[in-house]
C-alpha cells in the first residue's frame, strides 16, 4: 500500500474545503477531534470524569426515602373554580 505524501495531502485538503467552504471547517475539525479522543479514551478505559471523580471527597451512602405522598389535585384554569351541583328538579309529565 502506497505512503501518503504531502501532494495527496493537499489534494484531499482542498476538496475537503470546496466540499464542505471554510465556514464549517472549524466545526468539523472540533468534532473529528472529539470523536478521536472519546475513542481513545474507551480503548485505554480512562476518561476526564474518573480522575475528577479520584480527587473529589467520598459522598455517603444514599439512604431510603419515605413513601410519596399523593399530589393534591391540580387546579383548574386560572379564574375558575368548582361550583357545588345544583339539585334539579324532575320535569313535568303532561
């Protein structure tokens, strides 16, 4: 398999940038490099969160939280508000 040489690497260059302008070029580079480091990271197993996660105090075993209660009942629109029922009265037979 042949080497890749300066001349290549310019060629590949340039239609990397009449492909995608020099505008999006930055974005590109920033996500080609986050993706190589996140795959870095997952080969060696080691990663920016495990050695803030040395450094920082031991937290205390969460403990059993008491039972929820049950929510009150959400009010109605803004203004209204629930009227006591009426009796009605049954209609006349003629």
């Amino acid at each position: 398999m042949p080497n890749i040489g300066p001349v290549e690497l310019i060629v590949v260059l340039v239609i990397v940038l009449v492909i995608f302008g020099p505008k999006r070029l930055p974005g590109l580079g920033r996500q080609l490099g986050g993706g190589m480091r996140e795959f870095k990271d997952s080969l060696t197993g080691s990663s920016k969160r495990d050695e803030q996660d040395d450094d920082a105090p031991r937290r205390p075993a969460l403990t059993a939280a008491e039972p929820a209660q049950p929510a009150a009942p959400a009010p109605g629109p803004a203004g209204a508000q629930a009227k006591p029922a009426e009796p009605t009265e049954p209609a006349e037979r003629r």
